[in-house]
C-alpha cells in the first residue's frame, strides 16, 4: 500500500492518522468498509470503500464537504481538523497522545505520574528525552 502524501498535513495524512489512532472497543483498526458505510448513513450520499481508501492513500483528494463531515463525526473529531491547519496540528498531537496512552506501559507510566510533584515530573521528563536521544543515536527500535 502507498504512504500518504507528505505527512499528517496532506488530507490524506490527516485521514491516516484517524484509522491509525481511534480504533474500536476491542483496539481494532476500522476497516474502509465500515466507515464508509457509517458516511454513507450519515450522509446518504456515495460513500465507497475504495473512494475512502483513495482519499486515506492521497489518489484521490477533493472531498465534499459532507465526506469531511461525516468522516469528522465518525471519527469524533471536529471537521475544522481537515481544514484548519492549526487546529488539525493540536487534535493530531491529542491523537498521538491517545493513542501512546493505549499501550499499557505508557499509560502504567503516566498514571504513576499523577501523583509526582512538578520537580518530579520535569525529572522523568528529561529522562525520557535522554533515552529517546540515546536511542535515536544508536539505531534502536522506537
């Protein structure tokens, strides 16, 4: 399968980072299908599979505005997040954020947190950012 086009700003960076990130009760990526088939109830307008896999792939990017909308209120995101670039940043940086928060370690990391002082929390912060850096340096898996 092709990447989308350059990055989380392009349309169809924007619409992978919502399949990749809010996923169903069970942790599931939603399949074209189904969310197309939620756009279409929401809309009923066309609404394919294949036009979605398209839009998410970057072969296809002029959507109507009610795809965008009903994509929007699928994914339960505000539809300014594919035409603001401003606020598409803020809600991507929110959806990483959700979806770090899904792996078990991190969030077991984040919930011990709470509860330290903000000198403790910088502490574990520059933590993180020297392992990342010595990671990054040494070729390490991320």
């Amino acid at each position: 399968m092709t990447q989308p086009e350059s990055g989380a700003s392009s349309l169809a960076g924007k619409i992978d980072a919502l399949f990749r990130v809010v996923r169903r009760p069970n942790r599931e990526q939603y399949s074209h299908e189904e969310v197309a088939r939620a756009c279409r109830e929401a809309t009923g307008e066309s609404f394919s599979a294949t036009y979605l896999w398209q839009l998410r792939t970057g072969r296809r990017d002029n959507p109507t505005k009610r795809h965008l909308e009903a994509l929007a209120q699928f994914f339960q995101v505000p539809v300014s997040y594919f035409f603001d670039d401003a606020q598409g940043a803020e809600i991507a940086q929110e959806l990483e954020l959700l979806g770090a928060l899904r792996d078990a370690g991190v969030r077991s990391v984040a919930l011990r947190a709470v509860d330290l002082s903000p000198e403790g929390v910088d502490t574990i912060s520059d933590m993180i950012d020297v392992i990342a850096r010595r990671e990054r340096g040494s070729g390490a898996p991320r």
